[in-house]
C-alpha cells in the first residue's frame, strides 16, 4: 500500500474551516477510481516541543491511499492540479504545503 501524504499549515483560526473543506471540496477534488481511501489528520504534538499548542498554526494533512505507486503517479498526474487549485481557491494566495509518498513496509 502506498500513501500520498499533503501536509498543510494554516492559521489555529482556520482549523474547523479547513476540516470542512477537506471533508467536502477536498474529498470531491481528490476523487479518483485510482483512490483507496481518504484520511483527514491533524498534527496534535511534536515530541519535545511542550509549547506546540500554544502555536498560532496548525499542521494537517490530507492522506490518500493507493495499490501501487504508479497509481499514485498517476493520481498526481490528474487530480493533484485540481485539489490544489480547490484548497487554493479555500485558502488564499500561495498556500504552504508539502506532498510526498510512502510505502507501507
């Protein structure tokens, strides 16, 4: 199993507004045959940092799964463009966010 992992950071103040659009417009942006399963995650701690609560962002991702990692090369191929553009057109100009793959060991 393969997982193509976006990690986000926004405002703490947008947090709720962000699982709403990750749930609804996100979900449909990211819609695929090639898709398995759809997680929204939200970073709750960072070991050895005790003041990571009181940060004015916070950290989510969005984690999809797939078979193989040609499906996820091919999902970035065809829908990566359209849920960026969504969580774009959510977020604002220029959104910080990473993306990468891992495989299930």
């Amino acid at each position: 199993m393969f997982l193509f992992n976006i990690s986000y950071v926004i405002p703490a103040s947008r947090k709720q507004a962000f699982l709403q659009w990750a749930q609804g417009e996100g979900r449909k942006a990211a819609q695929s045959p090639l898709l398995c399963d759809f997680h929204v995650l939200s970073v709750v701690a960072i070991p050895g940092d005790k003041d990571f609560a009181k940060s004015p962002d916070r950290n989510l991702s969005l984690q999809m799964t797939f078979d193989s990692l040609a499906d996820c090369r091919e999902w970035h191929e065809t829908r990566f463009d359209s849920l960026m553009m969504s969580y774009a057109a959510w977020y604002g100009k220029d959104p910080l966010f990473f993306a990468t793959i891992l495989k299930e060991s």
